[in-house]
C-alpha cells in the first residue's frame, strides 16, 4: 500500500555603502543595526526578512520594522532586505570593531509594487485536471518565469518566492515545538465518513522536514515494519515551490482571482515538464489577493496510473495561518490517500495546529551580541 509520510555570485542593486561600528568597547567585532520602513510614508514595515552574506546570517525584523545582526567580524557585508508587497532592497555595509562611533543606523526605504495582473475569474476546482478530465496544457517551458516575456507572472512569482523564503526563516531560525490534533477518517463508496483514529501529537519543527525533491522520483520504495517492500511518497512541503530543482523541472502559470475560499486569491498552478514520465508533482498555489501572503497550496501526484499497483489519486493541501504579520505556518494539513483503482474506498487524514512553543525567541525578537 502506497502511502505519504513525514520524516524525521551575488547581485547588487542600487547598491550603497555604509560604515558601521556598533559594539560593546573593546569587542573585536560588530554589528548591523537598522530600520526598515515604507518609502511613499516612511511607515514601519514590521517583521521584514534581513539577510547579511557572508556567514548567511538571516533575521526578522520586531514589529517596528528595526533589526539588530550582532557579533560579526570586520569587513564588508551584503544585507538584503525583503518584505511581501515590496521591491528587494540589496546594500553593502562595511562593519568595524569598536564602541558606538564613527558609523550610523540604517534607514532601509522599500517601494511598494502593484502587479497588474489580468481579470481572470476561476472557482479553485482543479478536480477535473486532477482526474484527467480535463489536460493540462503540455509543459515545455519549465523554470522561474520571465520577467521580459512574462513581467506580471515574473512579478508575481518574486512574492511567492518571498513566502517560501519567510517560511523558511521561521523553520531553520526559529525552531519551535507544536501540537496537533491528527484526524484519520475512512470514507466509503458512498461518501459515508467514519473516523477511525484522533491523535493530539507533539513535533519539533525539524521533525517534520521531509524528503529532497527529486525530478520523477516521488514515489519510493522502503521496507515496512515486517521487512517488506512498500511504497510511500514523501510528504511535498511548500519549500518545494523554492527549491530550484523544482522550479527548474515545472511550468508556473497565473490562473486568475479565485474567489471560492474565506479570502480573495491569486491562483498559480505549476505541474512537471511534459518530459517527465514517472509520478511527479503539480498543483495550485493561492496567494492573498491584496496581500500577497500564501493562503493555501496544493500537491497532487501525476501519473498516478504508473503505482503499483495503480491508483486514481493521491493529494496533499496545506493552508497557512499568519503566526505574526506576513509570516506564514501552516495551519491545516489534509491527505488524501490512495483510492485504488480495483476499490471504492478512500482513506483521509486531516492534521490541524493546536498550539506552538518558540525554544528561543520568536519571530522579531532581538538578536544578542
């Protein structure tokens, strides 16, 4: 029985450069202090993503948009702020040792963008492409769009890159423990739901990083409990939608405004170059209409046909909450498993967030050098 498991060159623009020599007397390093607000009112921007090359140094900023990045040796520095609904901003700081002199607090201005994107209307029913109802069209061109042929999708492709690239900032920086109710449901031929199992499970957030993705091959073998060959795909997390192996073997397309959830959404569907032939991943992405931040994601398994034995689907759904402003968690997780093809049944799992424990700070707090 198949089945999905969690498991255990840089470009500057605009570029300026400051000097900064923020310390404690006598520390042989530095440190990068600043404010990130909205250039058209000068607004704090809370909760922006700062990240200082070298040493890959990432933060968030505290809800007044100011950022502290300590302990780091003299030299020069790359800082990149970012922020959902705004232009990328790149500088250069130069960072020396010493007390509080000879240097300033950064006052990083963002513009805001607006995508001028097409009036398309859709509903989020993609269970006619998930069925093979309706085909998709062939994906030849595959990678992240761009910007000279596709401006409006490049564009909003940025922002939905900035939401993988938040959550992983929350993931990798801020590791947290949480609980989660785990619903396991049967439903029959008939559609008659029968719950078989409720859980209220504890995880370390590293717990649950599952798989590389790799083109074609999301579908694997492992040995059971009892020695024997099974397979199972690897639960497909929103980080795939970053990850450039993904990107670089997927088409990315603007559906259109969906209007069928609680909130507006933008639709993007990606789906696997037509080259591919073994099971892969496609799906849709749905992005806040007048925010920007994801709403939902959803992976379903292509060329279902080719498991043995065969199956008619296998689907993965995530939707998010904001834990604070423009971070994104995810909230609800539900599969659907195999309904094999000589059977009536499906099998469900629905896992929803209780609650969440930072182990050292959360989002926003202030770093200590």
């Amino acid at each position: 029985m198949i089945s999905i498991r969690s498991t255990v060159a840089v470009a500057i623009l605009g570029a300026s450069t400051f000097r900064v020599a923020f310390a404690q007397p006598g520390s042989p390093t530095g440190a990068i202090l600043g404010d990130v607000v909205a250039a058209v009112d000068g607004r704090p921007l809370a909760y922006a993503s700062i990240i200082v090359e070298p040493g890959d140094r990432r933060r968030f900023a505290d809800a007044g948009g100011s950022f502290v990045i300590g302990a780091l040796p003299p030299g020069s520095y790359y800082v990149r702020v970012r922020q959902i609904g705004f232009a990328a901003h790149d500088t250069v700081v130069e960072v020396a040792p010493g007390a509080r002199s000879g240097g300033g607090r950064l006052r990083i201005a963002l513009q805001v963008i607006a995508l001028r994107l097409p009036r398309v209307t859709t509903f989020g029913d993609t269970s006619k492409i998930a069925s093979g109802r309706l085909k998709a069209p062939a994906c030849v061109v595959t990678g992240i769009p761009d910007s000279t042929s596709s401006p409006q999708l490049s564009a909003l492709f940025a922002e939905l890159q900035k939401n993988v690239d938040r959550y992983r900032l929350l993931v990798e920086e801020y590791p947290f423990r949480f609980a989660r109710e785990e619903w396991r449901i049967l439903r029959n031929g008939a559609g008659y739901e029968q719950t078989m199992n409720l859980d209220t499970v504890v995880y370390n957030v590293h717990d649950m990083e599952s798989r590389p993705y790799k083109p074609g091959s999301v579908v694997v073998w492992t040995l059971g409990p009892h020695g024997t060959p099974q397979q199972y795909m690897p639960l497909p997390t929103f980080r795939y939608l970053g990850d450039s192996a993904f990107q670089n073997t997927h088409c990315f397309e603007y559906v259109g405004e969906d209007s069928s959830g609680a909130y507006p959404t933008i639709r993007v569907d990606f789906r696997p170059a037509s080259s591919i032939r073994t099971p892969d991943l496609e799906g849709s992405v749905y992005l806040d209409e007048d925010r920007y931040i994801v709403r939902r994601a959803e992976f379903r398994i292509t060329e279902p046909g080719r498991v043995v034995p065969p199956i008619s689907e296998l689907s993965v759904t995530t939707t998010f909450r904001e834990i604070v402003p423009l971070v994104p968690l995810f909230d609800e997780v539900r599969y659907r498993r195999p309904v094999y093809k000589t059977g009536i049944e499906a099998f469900l799992e629905v896992d929803r967030l209780i609650q969440y424990k930072f182990e050292h700070g959360a989002p926003g707090s202030r770093e200590i050098f």
